[in-house]
C-alpha cells in the first residue's frame, strides 16, 4: 500500500485577491516615496500646474492633491499592463517587462509635461530629471513587488501556501507525477484535494497519496463540490475524445489546466514547459486578451453606441414609421437571450415579423420565412433591424462584436450535442462575430453548430485587431445588402 508523506506544516490556500491588493498597496507605497523624494530634491511643478485646476478653497492644497492624482494616473497605467491580474502566479522576470515599460512610457510623458511647461523653474534639465524619475520610479516600484513575489515563493516552496488542485488520470504518468510531488524539494503551489479516475479503466491505485473523488464522468459535480483552483491533467494521449471532454469541463469553470505529456513531444518540439525543475506540462490559461485590450473595448463599445444612437436617430423615426405602417404590433421587439455568465437578458430588435410568429413555439427564421413582413426582410437585408442593439450595449449585455446571444430554447438543444457551446458564455454576445460573417444567420440546430466553429475560433484569436476585421467585414456586408 502505498503511504503519502507526513506533513508537518499546514497547508494554506493562496487568495488571488489579496496578494493583487499587496502589490497594490506596495505600489502605493514605492510611489508616494518615490515623489516625496523628488519633491524634496527637485522644484518639480506640482503647484504650477494643478493650482489653475482647482477652486480657491482647496489651492493652499494643491501639491498634495497633485501627488494624489499622479498616483492613480500611475496605478491605471499598471492596471492596464495587466500587473493587477492574475498576480500571484507571476515571476520576477514575468513582471520585468511590463514594469519597466509602463515606468518609461509614464517618464516619457512626464518629459513632455515639463516641456509644455517651459516657463516653470526647474533646477535640473527636464530629460535629466526625466530619466532620473524614470530610474527612481522603476527600481523602487520593481524592489517592493520583488519582496512579495519573493516572500510568496519562499512559502510555495515550503509548501505552506499553495491553489487547491486535482490530479485526473490514474495512469503511470499520474503515478509519477504524485510520487515527484511528495520527494521533490520544489513545487510548484499545488495542494491536491484528490484526483479523479479515468471511467472504465483499470488504471494505478493512488488513494495511498491522495484521496480518490470519483470518475471523470462526475467531473463537473467534483469541481464544483471541491472548489477547484488548478487541475492537472494526466489521460492517456491516445483518448483525444476524452481529453477534448475534460479541457471543455474545465475551462467552462475557468480553471487553470496543465496537461502532463511525455519527453518524446518535447524533442519533437511541440510541446513548451513552464518551469525546468518540474515535469514538462502543456498550461492552458483562463485569460484570452490584455487587460488594456479589455478596457479600450469597452470605452469604444460605449463610446460608439452612443455615438451611433445620436448620429442615427433620424434612421430610428423612419424605421420606426415604417414597421408601424407595415405590419400590426409594436414597433421594438424584446426576448430573452442568455449573455456572459449565463446571464439572461433582453435583447432589443425592430420587429421584422408578424405579432404572431411564434404562436406555436419558438423557431429560428429562414430566408425565405413567410412570418417576415415585407419591410421586415428590408430591414434585415441591411441589418438594420439590430440597430435597437446599441442600447444593449451601453446596459453592458452586449458588444459590437462577439458571439450572437441565443435563447435557452436553442441552447438547451445545442449544448448534448456541442457542450463546448459553453465557452460562449465567457464574453460578451455581440451585434456582430467572425461566426455572422462567415456563415451568417443559422436556420437549425445544425448549423448553429456548425457555426459555433467559427466563435470558437473567435475566443482563441480575439485581439482588438481581429475584432475590428470583423466589423470591417460586417461594413461591407451590410452596404452590399447581403443580409438576411
């Protein structure tokens, strides 16, 4: 029987947020320091800039308001480089280069700052003091990150903190994996919970070491019953349906997944390890795009939709003129869509149909749907039946661009059959997506499966490049009147 080692120290789950919250408050800390000193050192122009900007009342106070902005001009810059997520799993050389970039973009707009401000007194050069705040700032912000960074690996290591893992496999790559994890002297953050054995395989018996859960047919209960931080994933390599299976399960949860492999791939060179000290393991993160990425979407989401609401308004009273006089009923149309996190909402729409089209239960449309009403199939030749959509996207239910939200009817049937449907629901549903542009509208279950492959495609490449492609594409699409 095998026989796990004794711990002797009582092992800690490590709370993402508050180590983000550390390197927040240390950032704090290295920046107030760093200002302090060159307020003490140098003339800089606090007071001459920030004193025409504030009511009489508060100008007595204005180098200390001025350091107070500065600061968080300073932390939304270090959130946009996206040092505040995911903190707790970076190394010293993984933040190296967002530090030091952001502390000489913000240096460099300092320089220019001092430019515009010629005729303030400074004692120094203003490329001279530039570049001294630029050195000050980053070592000072760098060496306190470095203390906790440090301090957290000293205690992953010991193996007094670590993320709540699962071990799926009961094969000798599992084995081996549990055994290193037990006599290695480095580690890597993982406290195992248990693993999770194969379905129908008579595989290694590893309940010596850790605790069995149950089969990965209960994966989805087990995750949520154990609360999941990381899973490793150890199947044989052959099973690529089962694989496939798992990866779904899991990153639905968005858990951070390391697929072990074999040595032979790596000599291959297919395969990439994150650390040499541990066993060669593919990482699967949960985050797709930069967190400043993130933010610039959803600024020109916002930006434009209401934009597009003012500039159109005129295009609004004709549409809305001519469902009235078209067809009986109202001139929008609301319906319940599932959107980000299962999240139900209304979507709104100009009515394109008949009151009645759905008497008889739900149905997708098709091109030639005798319930769309004659200025109904005008408007969706154009697209112009979404336009009600920019108000979606201004509550924060949509974006322009992104998977098209479905009802719950629809998704009910499309999830037996592709349960990777789920990672739709990561992000936002959009107006528009890379599926709308290459297939277009689906008329059955089928091809919203088949253009779920193109959404998919969409979730692993997305980039603020790749999303305006789209809507340049949907552009042409509806000034060509290719809609349906």
């Amino acid at each position: 029987m095998l026989k796990k080692q004794p711990g002797t120290i009582q092992f800690k789950r490590i709370n993402d947020k508050l180590i983000s919250n550390l390197h927040l408050g240390a950032d704090i800390i290295a920046l107030i320091a760093c200002h302090l000193i060159f307020l003490g050192k140098y003339r800089l122009p606090y007071r001459d800039i920030f004193s025409p900007l504030l009511p009489v009342e508060l100008k007595a106070h204005a180098i200390p308001l001025a350091i107070v902005c500065v600061i968080l001009i300073w932390l939304f810059a270090f959130y946009l480089s996206g040092h505040y997520a995911n903190t707790a799993r970076k190394s010293g050389i993984q933040i190296f280069g967002p530090t030091i970039s952001t502390c000489f973009i913000m240096s460099v707009m300092l320089f220019f700052i001092l430019l515009s401000y010629s005729p303030v007194e400074l004692n120094i050069n203003p490329l001279m003091l530039s570049s001294r705040y630029f050195f000050v700032v980053f070592i000072l912000v760098y060496s306190f990150r470095m203390i906790i960074i440090s301090r957290l690996h000293y205690l992953i290591k010991t193996k007094r903190v670590g993320y709540k893992t699962v071990l799926i496999g009961n094969n000798q790559q599992a084995l081996k994996i549990i055994k290193d994890y037990y006599k290695t002297s480095y580690h890597l953050g993982n406290q195992f919970a248990g693993y999770i054995s194969e379905d129908d395989v008579n595989g290694e018996d590893l309940s010596g070491y850790i605790p069995h859960l149950g089969n990965t047919s209960n994966l989805k209960e087990i995750i949520e019953q154990q609360d999941i931080d990381e899973a490793i994933v150890s199947l044989q390599l052959d099973k690529h349906e089962a694989i496939n299976k798992v990866i779904n399960i899991l990153r639905q949860k968005e858990i951070l997944i390391k697929l072990s492999t074999d040595l032979n791939a790596m000599l291959e060179g297919t395969v990439k390890t994150q650390n040499l000290e541990s066993l060669p393991f593919i990482t699967i993160g949960t985050d797709k795009i930069p967190v400043w990425q993130g933010v610039f979407k959803r600024f020109f989401d916002i930006t434009m939709a209401w934009f597009g609401l003012l500039v159109s308004s005129p295009i609004f009273i004709a549409i809305a003129i001519g469902v009235k006089l078209s067809s009986k009923g109202s001139i929008f149309y609301s319906q319940e869509r599932i959107g980000r996190h299962k999240k139900p909402f209304h979507i709104y729409k100009f009515r394109s149909m008949h009151v009645d089209a759905e008497k008889n239960g739900p149905s997708l449309s098709s091109e030639n749907d005798p319930r769309i009403t004659p200025f109904g199939r005008f408007m969706r030749k154009w697209r112009l039946d979404e336009m009600p959509q920019f108000i979606n996207i201004i509550l924060g239910d949509m974006s322009f661009v992104g998977p098209r939200p479905e009802r719950k009817y629809f998704i009910d049937q499309i999830l037996p059959l592709a349960p990777h449907y789920e990672h739709l629901f990561t992000v936002r549903p959009g107006i528009t997506s890379w599926g709308m542009v290459k297939f277009g509208y689906a008329e059955n279950i089928d091809q919203m499966i088949e253009r779920l492959q193109y959404d998919i495609l969409y979730l692993e490449n997305r980039t603020l490049v790749v999303d305006f492609k789209i809507l340049l594409y949907t552009l042409k699409t509806i000034f060509s009147g290719e809609g349906k």
